[in-house]
C-alpha cells in the first residue's frame, strides 16, 4: 500500500506538471507574442515630411500621448546618437538687451512710451525670438491700457504663427508664453473665443477646419508641461473643467508621458547607453524606475517607447487568469529579475519556469504550487478511494432500496389522492343531481301545496343547477389547464366592471342567506389588460369561497383599489380561517381544507388552483393572510400597465 501510495503521488505530480505546461505555453508564450503587435510603430506614409525626416513631436502625441496609446513617453534619437526628444527647456527669462529699456519705461508705469518702445525693438533686431518677445511685452501693455481688442489681435497673431515647424525651441517657448497669455485676455473680456482657445491646446488639435494648428514640433518639453498645467488650472476657475472632461484627461495624460520621457532622458541622454539594450525586446530601464523601454528604429531615428507596469501587466494578466487557481499561483519576472505580476510575496521553488513569448522574450514566467502536500492529499485521496470503494457499494445498495421505497411510497400517495379525487367527483356530481331529481319527482306528482311552495322548487332546482353548472365549469377548466389550451382574450377592461360582474353572479346567493357584503371602490381607477371573463372567474371563486367557508354570521367584503403599479382586488371574510400549513397547499389541486365526504361546503378542490393559474397568466400576483379562527383576506394583484386613462365612474 506504501509504494502504491508513493506511485499515486508521482503519477499525481506529471499529470499536474503536464497539464499547467501545456496552459503555460500557450498562455505566456504565445499571447504575448500576439500582443507584441501593440507596440510597433507603422507611421502612416501620408505623414508629412519635414526638412528634418518625420514629424517626431507627431510621433510622440500619436503613440505616447493619446488615451488608447500603449506609451507612457518616448524618447527619439536622431542618426548622429542626439536626443531630439525631449528638448531641453529653453530660458525665457533671458533679457535680450534691446528690451531692457522699454520694460522699464513698462514698470515705471510709462506704458505708452513702453508700447513705442516695444515696437522700434521689434522692428530693428535680427533675432526673430527677440522680434516676439517685444511684440508679447507689447500686448501686456495694450492690456493694462486697457485696449483689449488691440492686445488680443496681437497675442492671438503671436499664439499661432504661420509657420511652426520651421521654429527653434527657444521661438516655441515664447508661442507658448503667448498662448496663455491670450487665454488670460480671453477670460478677461469674456470672449467666446475662450472656450474654444482652451479645447485646442488641451487637446492639441484643430476644430472646425481652423487654420491655425496649435502643434510645435520643437517646443521643450517642460515648458508644454507648464503650458498645459496653466490652462487645467484656467478651465476650472472658469467653470469649464466639467465641459473640457475630455480635452482636461488627455492633456492629463499627455503631461504623464511628457514627465517619464523627461525622466528617461536622465537615463539615456544618447544613444551610447541606449546601444547595450537589444531591438525589439522590453527591457526595464533601471532598477528603481517603473518605466519599461522597447528599442526600435524608424527611417534614420532611433526610438525608445516607454511602457508603464501597469501596461505589461495587462499583457501577462489574461494569461494569469486562465493559468492560476487554488492548486497553482503565477509570478513574471522581468530582466532584472523583479516581480511584475503575480503575488509577491511567495517564495517556494516553481515547478514550472520558461521564457515568455515576442518581445518579452527577456521575461520570464515561473509556475509554482501554493500547497505543496497537494500532491500528498492527492494521494492520500486515492488511497482512501480504495479503502471506501467497498463502504459506496454498500451505500449504493442501501440508497437503491431506500430509492425504491420512496417510489413505491409514491405510488402509493397518488393513488389514493387518485381514489379521494374520484371519490369527492362522485359525491359533488351525485348530490346536486339528487337534489334535483327529488324536486322535479315532487312537483310532477303534484306533492306541493301552493304555487309558491312550486316557485321555491323550482329556485332550488335553478340553484343545484348552477352549482352542478360551476362544478362542471371549473373540471373543464382544469383539464384545458392540464393541457395548456386556455386561451385568453386579453383586451383593455374596466376594473369596475369585473367587480360588479363577479358580485352579480352572487348577489342572489348573498341576499338569500342573509350575508352583510359590503364593496369598496377607490375611484379613479386605471384599466387593465386582461380577459375580462377569467378574472370574473377569479372574483367568483373567491367570494364563493368566501361564503362557503364562514358561519352563519357571515360577513363578506370586496375591495378595489389602486396601488404601486397594480389594480388590487381584495377579498375578505370572517370564517374559519387557515393555518400557515394550510395557506401553503391552499393553491395546490384537489386540496380542500375539510377533505371528508361528510363536509359541509361542497367543490373538488379546483377553485384556488384556477384562481392562481389565470392570476399569473395576467402575470398578476395573489397574496394570501389568514389566521385560524379569525378569517382570511385574498388579495389579487393585476398590472395596470401603462394605461393613462383613467375611470371617473
């Protein structure tokens, strides 16, 4: 039994280690290979070419800077190994000589002089950077002399000039400067034009085929940062930041990856670092950063897309789902050797470990056991199999027995329900019949005193009648129930006229036996969709029920009304009332509270169960309270739907 039990535990063992490998091959291997494709940059050949190759600043807000964008930053190389992304940030605080000048004639307060002054400046230098910071100095002054207009055309012509590819970063740095400046006038004079200055740079695009463009290839990454930054803040103390959700979460986004390029660029400042990382492999760019680079060529550029661990979790997470369970965990490592994914702090000894598939070639996948006695309880489990295969044979012979038993108790049960039914048909069908033949025997031998006494004859003859009539009635309508053929017309009815239907089928009967009924109608009532005649059945049924089930001081009452979506129709009595047992089965068929030959209320248990089969036909519902003793209340529940109309009668 030992080396049975130490040859389970080794067959156990490969079948695990088999099965979780062939999952892990498929799931870390190929997966990510299919995922790799999200990585690569296929630029569209429509791009437009400048001077200096691609559009990189396109590039970056293309794969790096848009909200489904797989980057989180990018860095961009050009052929010599420079960096051309991120720019360094230009000083715009460096004071060309020729506006010293006019900006102390501007802090003198001397703005007019200022203003001429900015002007002569702009006109005679040679520094095209220098023409537009005197022309920006310029709209500060229109400003504060408060000429709007003016400094608003002139911030404006300065925020989107004609050609802005062909700039230096030092020239973007002062476009910037001037696009929020003009933001600034916009609020001030509030200016229609605001809200649509705000979406275009937050969002870095045009609308409504504008032909200013707020893209700058060569602005510093730091100053958009700032820019961007200015113009969330501007939007909310406008009340706009609800309105620009959208342009806010993508400038948001593009901020992000503008600080990780930043960051990387630390890292590799050239291309002499980057040179030890292999093309088309993900790799993280040092130890304490969380940002992973993927290398890759376009033309003559080099380029490092920056991915966040949130992204290459994404990538492993499918594959972790499908693998991890109770018995086994997951862990992926990268090419440090740092955790990923998966629960870090499990320590034991994988079983399982294999290289990941594309270009996380690097990384690697370990499989590993969460218990390691599962293979010993996976033994112990097929020894014990051995040890109580005999006890379930035995347990199998007692339950078949005990299965038979029930099954012949069953039968048993069905057929005497079978023989009460057969039995309580008789006896409903026979004594109306009797009845009847005893009357009409008397009245044809003329065995009666007066013509009134004939006249009650015939009465009780009329009522056996329609009291065999309902009987027969409510047999059919179980059997056209049994076989799923009742068929309902269901059209718009008042509810006030199913109430006065129902208690016109038995007025006669509650005024002959001295029953106090009283009727409750809240009025307005809606119409209801429903076969009128079914739910005069099922008002029948329950007021018959009603008188048949309380003592010689009977009281009745009918309500209707109105309530949370539905028409309500209430029946209430003071009889007998029922037990929680009995209120269970009362809708079950051929169930009758007094189930003896010798009762006093007649009927073969039908009533109940066609009340509830038209109920939920309507998909109404019916609601039952009732205490021995003290009476019962039925309620039934039909959907008023979405009739508006409403009856005034």
């Amino acid at each position: 039994m030992t080396q049975a039990v130490r040859n389970e535990r080794l067959a156990v063992r490969q079948k695990l280690i088999d099965v979780y490998n062939e999952k892990a091959q498929q799931l870390f291997v190929e997966l990510p290979d299919s995922y790799s494709s999200r990585f690569y940059l296929n630029p569209p050949e429509e791009w437009s070419k400048t001077q200096n190759g691609f559009s990189l600043y396109a590039m970056f807000e293309l794969f790096a800077a848009v909200p489904n964008g797989h980057y989180e930053g990018m860095l961009i190389y050009d052929s010599s190994g420079a960096l051309v992304y991120p720019i360094v940030d230009s000083n715009i605080n460096q004071w060309p000589e020729e506006l010293i000048e006019p900006f102390q004639q501007e802090l003198k307060g001397n703005l007019r002089k200022a203003i001429e002054q900015y002007e002569k400046a702009a006109e005679q230098t040679q520094s095209e950077t220098t023409r537009y910071k005197a022309r920006l100095w310029e709209a500060r002054c229109l400003d504060k002399l408060d000429r709007k207009k003016e400094a608003v055309a002139l911030a404006y012509k300065l925020s989107y000039p004609a050609n802005p590819e062909g700039m230096d970063s030092e020239m973007a740095v002062v476009v910037i400067h001037s696009r929020v400046f003009l933001a600034g006038l916009y609020e001030k004079a509030d200016d229609e034009n605001f809200y649509y200055h705000l979406r275009r740079i937050l969002r870095n695009g045009r609308y409504n085929n504008e032909p200013d463009d707020p893209y700058l290839p060569s602005a510093p990454a730091e100053t958009i940062i700032w820019q961007l930054n200015k113009m969330i803040d501007i939007a909310q103390e406008a009340g706009l930041a609800e309105k620009l959700d959208r342009e806010i979460e993508y400038a948001k986004k593009r901020i992000n990856a503008h600080f990780n390029s930043i960051e990387a660029a630390e890292i590799y400042p050239d291309t002499e670092g980057l040179n030890k990382l292999p093309s088309r492999a993900v790799r993280r760019i040092e130890p304490r950063s969380d940002l992973y680079g993927l290398k890759f060529y376009l033309e003559d550029k080099t380029i490092l897309g920056l991915i966040s661990s949130e992204e290459i979790l994404e990538v492993f997470a499918e594959g972790m789902k499908e693998v991890q369970d109770d018995t086994v965990g997951v862990q992926v490592y990268d090419n440090l050797g740092q955790i990923v994914a998966g629960d870090v702090n499990f320590v034991g000894k994988p079983f399982l470990t294999m290289e990941a598939g594309g270009i996380f070639g690097d990384f690697e996948v370990a499989v590993y056991f969460r218990d390691n006695s599962v293979f010993e309880n996976a033994a112990s489990r097929q020894a014990a199999i051995y040890i109580w295969t005999g006890v379930l044979v035995a347990v199998l012979i007692l339950a078949s027995g005990a299965i038979a038993t029930q099954a012949i108790g069953r039968q048993i049960r069905l057929n005497r329900l079978k023989n009460n039914f057969i039995a309580t048909v008789t006896h409903e069908l026979k004594t109306p019949l009797s009845s009847m033949r005893v009357l009409v025997d008397t009245l044809l031998e003329g065995n009666y005193e007066s013509e009134k006494t004939a006249t009650e004859y015939l009465r009780l003859i009329s009522r056996e009648n329609e009291r065999l009539s309902r009987l027969i009635d409510n047999f059919l309508t179980f059997s056209r129930m049994e076989r799923n053929k009742q068929a309902f017309e269901i059209t718009a009815v008042s509810p006030i006229e199913v109430a006065n239907s129902a208690v016109g089928a038995l007025q006669a009967k509650f005024e002959n036996n001295g029953v106090d009924f009283n009727m409750e109608i809240a009025k307005p009532l809606p119409m209801i969709e429903a076969d009128k005649d079914a739910l005069v059945t099922v008002l029948v049924n329950l007021l018959d029920n009603a008188f048949k089930y309380t003592n010689e001081d009977k009281r009745i009452e009918l309500k209707v009304f109105r309530g949370n979506g539905f028409v309500c129709f209430a029946v209430k009595d003071n009889g007998i009332g029922m037990t929680r047992r009995q209120v269970k089965m009362a809708f079950d068929r051929f169930y009758q509270v007094d189930s003896s030959l010798s009762r006093r209320t007649e009927g073969a248990g039908l009533g109940l169960s066609i009340v509830k089969f038209i109920v939920e036909a309507h998909k109404g519902e019916i609601v039952v309270h009732s205490e021995p003793g003290k009476g019962s209340e039925f309620m039934v529940k039909i959907p008023s739907g979405n009739s508006n109309p409403e009856e005034r009668i």
